[in-house]
C-alpha cells in the first residue's frame, strides 16, 4: 500500500515528523510517496525506498497531512480527486480532524499499515455562486463548511434563506455559515450551532452574530438545495469554502449549496466515541490557548 505524506513545514520544522513517520510506515511493510518538489528538500534524509512523485501516478491510497485543521483541509482541497483516504498527524493546536499525535505516531502508523482502523465516509459540500442573470461566476468543493460573512468593514450582511424553494428568512447580521457534519464541530459550533455525528448527511445553516431577536439555526435533509441570495450593500461580503479564497460577490448574485456526490473517506483510529472526544478537545483547546 502507496501512503502519501504532504506536511506543512511551518508546523513541521525542518519535516522532522514526515521523516520519522516515512521511517515507521516503511519497517512497517508501507511504502511512502513525497510530493515531487520535496525531493530537493528530503532525498538525502529519507531511505531511498521512499520515491517522490505525483500521487496520482504513484497509486497513492492513503492521504496524510501534517500539520493542524487546515493543513488537513488545503491537503483534501488538492487531493480530493484521487479517491483516497484521509488521515492526519497533528501539528496544530488541537485538531479537530488531525487525530494523531506527533506522540503517538510509532503506535498509530503501525496500526494504518496492518489495516487495524475504521472508515468514516464523511459528507462533502457543492458550492456553486451565479450572478443575478443566472450566469455561473464558480464552483468548489468543501469538507467542513462555506461561510458567507461580512466584508473588510463591518456593515451588516443582508441574506435571503432558501430550503428547498421556500423561503425561510431574511438574515441581518454577520454572516451565514452552511456546514457539513465534519464542520459542525468547526465554526459552526462557536456559532452556536448543534454537533452532528460525522458520518451524517445534513447539511446545518447557523447565523453569525444574528441582528434579530430569535438568530434560528436550521437543519437541512441530505438531499436538499440551500440557496443563499445577496443583497445589497455597501461592503461586498466574502465567501469562503472552507476558509479558501473565492468569486467575488455582487448585488444579487446567489449561492446554490447542495451535497457533493462523492463523499470523503477518513481513516479513524480512535477508540473514544465522538462526543466524549468533542468534549476532551474543547477542554484542551482552552488550555492550550492559556499556555501557549
């Protein structure tokens, strides 16, 4: 089995963690693939089993990042397409997606190669944006979640809400944020909004910082459209698919949000069930925050 590493060197110094990880899956029966333009960088310290090349001609399989949440999610952003399966090793705060610990790394990597982990197939977003003529201004993909949320200067957004057709609501306020279950632990729960099991196939809707004396959140069903319409305004808003840069915004464009039809697969190796693992994390994260 093909097992690619793409670590993000400003967590990993000097890609300490990627050289010690390529040396665990390799003596344990793995075969490991660097990205082609670290072979300048990395040939001279890894072991000349470990080639470097483009994943996808490489047969990579497995998909793993170093570094925290968003080095996960720009890693899936770029390999999204391969149909391999995630998992990451954690350089970032706490880590929400990235479950292995630099700590932990003999032990875990050990148990990926002998196949002794669970797949999570996690739902993914299909963001499209038109303009007010109907004409597509650009398409993405996200894992966690696209927010649309108030510009460079902070004048009020103003949404129009659509499930399935119907219009729900008229939003003042910060912003809307649409996530998936994955992101449901991310932005949307310091929103506000509820947890959802991972493998779930809702998509949430939670206001930002809702100017209204009610601020709902909403749950739409796997197969429903959220359509999103901007109105006007004095400081164009930003959408971002899971905080990547995107089209920029005009009066009365709209944004069409729907379930993406391939999921994401994740490899888990956790024995904690999710919320008890949400709840441990939440904790770290303020102590974490306190220390650093």
């Amino acid at each position: 089995m093909s097992y690619g590493i793409v670590s993000n060197n400003t967590r990993d110094t000097n890609y300490e963690v990627a050289i010690r990880a390529a040396e665990i899956i390799t003596s344990s029966g793995g075969s490991v693939v660097f990205e082609k333009e670290l072979s300048d960088v990395l040939k001279d310290r890894v072991s000349s089993d470990v080639i470097f090349e483009d994943f996808s001609k490489a047969g990579v399989k497995t998909v793993i990042s170093i570094g925290g949440d968003g080095t996960f999610l720009a890693v899936v952003a770029k390999y999204r397409n391969l149909g391999a399966e995630f998992i990451g090793i954690n350089k970032g705060s706490i880590g929400f997606l990235t479950e292995i610990s630099a700590q932990d790394m003999d032990k875990d990597l050990s148990r990926l190669v002998s196949g002794d982990y669970k797949t999570i197939s996690r739902t993914q977003l299909a963001i499209e944006v038109y303009n007010q003529d109907g004409e597509l201004k650009g398409r993405d993909v996200c894992l966690n979640d696209c927010m649309i949320v108030r510009g460079v200067r902070p004048h009020v957004t103003k949404l129009e809400l659509y499930i399935d057709g119907q219009k729900v609501e008229k939003f003042y306020g910060d912003g809307l944020l649409v996530s998936t279950a994955t992101g449901s632990s991310a932005y949307s729960l310091a929103a506000g909004g509820p947890l959802l099991m991972p493998d779930m196939k809702d998509m949430l809707v939670t206001p930002i910082s809702s100017h209204t004396l009610y601020g709902l959140k909403y749950v739409a069903g796997p197969d429903s459209v959220v359509k999103i319409v901007v109105d006007d305004f004095e400081t164009a808003p930003i959408i971002c698919p899971d905080g990547r840069e995107f089209v920029d915004l005009e009066p009365l464009d709209y944004v069409v949000i729907t379930r993406y039809s391939e999921v994401l697969k994740t490899a888990t190796l956790k024995t904690d069930n999710f919320f008890s693992d949400v709840r441990k994390k939440i904790v770290r994260r303020g102590s974490f925050y306190e220390n650093s």
